[in-house]
C-alpha cells in the first residue's frame, strides 16, 4: 500500500492521482489528510482511483501520520510512500518499485516534477 501524505495542496494531489491513472497504477493507496486542514473539502471532492482510500486525523507530524496509517493498516505484504509534488511517467510504476523492493528493501521513484506551489 502506497501512503501518500498531504496538506493544503489538493491541486498537486490532483495532478499525481492523474498521473497515476496515466501510468495505469494498480496498486491500492491511502491519501492521508489532516482533520483541520483548510482545503480538507476540495481533498475529499477528488476523485480517486478504485482502490484508493482518504485517512483523516489530527495534525502531527509525518513519522506520527505514517505510524497510524501503519497501525490501520498492519498487515500489508508492502508499504511506499507517494509524494503528493510526485509525478510518475514510467507505465506500470508501482509494479516495477514492489518487485524491486522484496521483502527487507526500499526503492524510491526519482522526480522530475514541478515542485513549485
């Protein structure tokens, strides 16, 4: 399960879900949201892929957000982490980087992305 953490930028999650969509991603994600973020309502009028779920709760820091995501969710054969300024352009992505990963490793995508506001 990809975990892709975000707050105040619902256009850039726009942009990553269509790429994503774009590069036929398959594999399921959480987008996790903070409960007094001001654009929490433009987040929760996205539209998501089908096996992508919104995860609300108090602010806190990304080791806090990622840890209750991880308790929610303990039992995943794999976990990835999306950047919300992330935009993958290799078709199959997220297959690629699960086979990559194993069991033990960690791969992470590069990014040519914008990373302006």
């Amino acid at each position: 399960m990809f975990l892709i953490p975000s707050r105040e930028r619902p256009h850039r999650l726009a942009k990553l879900i269509k790429a994503c969509l774009d590069t036929k991603m398959s594999t399921p994600a959480a987008v996790l949201l903070d409960e007094d973020d001001p654009c929490l309502s433009s987040y929760l009028n996205l539209s998501l892929p089908p096996d992508w779920t919104v995860e609300i709760g108090p602010r806190g820091g990304l080791s806090e957000i990622y840890n209750r995501s991880f308790s929610r969710h303990p039992d995943e054969k794999w976990y990835g982490i999306l950047c919300d300024d992330a935009a993958p352009e290799t078709d199959y992505f997220d297959l690629m980087l699960i086979k990559e990963v194993g069991v033990r490793n960690m791969a992470v995508p590069a990014s040519n992305a914008d990373t302006g506001p």
